[in-house]
C-alpha cells in the first residue's frame, strides 16, 4: 500500500485529540516544520502508517 493511499485531509483540529492539542503548532512555520516532517518520515519509513495532512500554503496577506 502506498503512502498516498493512506493519506487523509483534515484539519490539524479534527485529527488531534484534547491530549495532543497541547502540541499544536500555532504559527505558520510549526505547521509547515510539522508537515515536512511527516513527508519526511514517510518518504523513509515506509512501513510506518502516517495520518498525514495536505497542506496548502498561501503566501497572500
């Protein structure tokens, strides 16, 4: 199964529980620094399973 067969859409919200929120990232940077970890991980661990969240970044004011 391939990575992007397993990757979901969904806010940062819907995917964290009450405990995980704590770790949030808040800022624009936490959230891409969190993403980019994820592609990372799952580009070289490819066993694992990695609920994953498709980000989109605007550069808009």
């Amino acid at each position: 199964m391939m990575f992007s067969d397993v990757a979901t859409q969904r806010t940062l919200t819907e995917s964290a529980d009450p405990t995980e929120r704590e770790n949030t990232p808040t800022t624009e940077r936490a959230l891409l620094d969190r993403a980019q970890a994820a592609d990372v991980a799952a580009a070289h661990f490819l066993e694992l399973l990695i609920n994953a969240t498709e980000w989109n970044i605007s550069t808009r004011a």
